[in-house]
C-alpha cells in the first residue's frame, strides 16, 4: 500500500517576506554536505535545492527569523541588566537594520505544501533516506 502524499494547501493572495536587503527574491540555498550540521542552514532547507521562504502573516516572517534567538528557559535567569550589553532576547540593531518587509501577490501560484500536517509528515518519514550514522526523530 502507497503512503499517501503530503498535504496540499491553497497559498494567500498575499505572502510576506523578511529579508536581508538585496534578498527579496534569493531562494535560500545549501550544500549537501553542509546540511549534516545542525548549525547550517535554515529550518526547512532542501540540499541541492533552493527554498523561497515566505508566510501569509508578516508576524510568522519574524517568528521564523527571530526563532535562532530566542533565549533557553534554562538560562533566562541568568540574564542581568547591567547597561553594558544587549539583554538576552533582544533583537540587536544590525538585524533589525539589515532587513526589509517585503509584500508579494503571487500569480499562477502552486500549492504549498502544509509542514505541520501529520500526513506530511508521514510521506517524509516514509521516503526520506538519511545519510549512513545520522538518525533522526522527526516530532
């Protein structure tokens, strides 16, 4: 029996994006060999291929840009405000400088696929063949 596919969905007429300045259309990229680190790259990241990261709410856009830097509850509690450095959490000015909102009415658009939806997540884990020595637990 065939696993069926991913779960399909109708994008918004209106997408958002947050990107670096000159990024608005830049697919993001990595190498295979670079996607074995779990510091590289971005969430969903295709190696040897090009992801074009955008969302139907600008609020998603900077939940997803801002997720590396949210601070560990673990932590938080050492956090002091001494006036000499950023506390943690804060976003720091060069981030905030280096981007741009970007608003984009896509035309002719294709289906996306919903990465949250547990049948997509099932054809992944059923076709998807991980490198020898590295496992995964997909959640």
């Amino acid at each position: 029996m065939t696993a069926p596919g991913p779960r399909l969905v109708q994008g918004s007429p209106v997408m958002w994006r947050v990107a670096r300045l000159g990024g608005a259309t830049r697919f993001s990229e990595i190498e295979p060999a670079d996607a074995l680190s779990p510091r590289a790259g971005n969430r969903f990241d295709v190696p040897g291929g090009g992801v074009f990261y955008t969302a139907s709410w600008l609020e998603s856009c900077y939940r997803e840009g801002l997720a590396r830097m949210r601070v560990s509850p673990a932590v938080a509690h050492l956090d002091e405000d001494d006036g000499a450095h950023m506390r943690a959490g804060s976003v720091p000015a060069a981030w905030r400088e280096n981007r741009r909102i970007f608003r984009l009415a896509p035309v002719g658009a294709l289906p996306f696929v919903d990465v949250e939806h547990q049948s997509t997540w099932n054809i992944i884990e059923h076709e998807m063949t991980m490198p020898p020595g590295l496992e995964t637990t997909l959640m």
